[in-house]
C-alpha cells in the first residue's frame, strides 16, 4: 500500500501519559520507529519491526516533554510531534 496521503496515519493519545498507539490503516510490514528528544536525540529505537495496522510503544521511562515520533517504511514517511506528560 502507498501511503502518501498520511490521512490515514493516527498517533493517538495526544498529549499521552507513557503509551502511545501508532494506527496506520492498510499497512502491513516492516517499518522503523524512532522518537527524537528535542535536542534531537535518538531516544527509542526499533527498526525492521513488524507492523500490521496499530502498535502502541511504551514511553513511560522517559521525562515529560516534547518529543518527535517518526515512522519509515516501505512507501510510508511519516512524523509528528508527541507531547509526554
């Protein structure tokens, strides 16, 4: 699936307290995750993970503040902004 438009992508919740639910409607496969601190520190890491349709990661570890979630994978790019309460 070509995920160009990214309307299909929810990062959900939102401001979030420690987990975080990736959905990305008619995906399946490997993909990358990474969450970037705001001094642009990679602070999670996963890559080649096998993804089908949602996933949620645990961010419960990590200080309060604004952090960048980035997914990659086969046609699919895909950022957004996480802020962690």
């Amino acid at each position: 699936v070509d995920i160009t438009n990214t309307q299909g992508v929810k990062i959900y919740p939102n401001p979030t307290n420690g987990k975080v639910n990736i959905n990305i409607d008619q995906y399946a496969g490997k993909i990358n995750i990474q969450v970037i601190d705001i001094n642009g520190r990679i602070v999670y890491d996963v890559k080649n993970d096998e993804f089908s349709i949602e996933k949620t990661i645990n961010l419960d570890s990590f200080q309060p503040g604004i952090y960048i979630l980035k997914i990659d994978g086969e046609s699919l790019s895909y950022s957004q902004k996480i802020i962690l309460n």
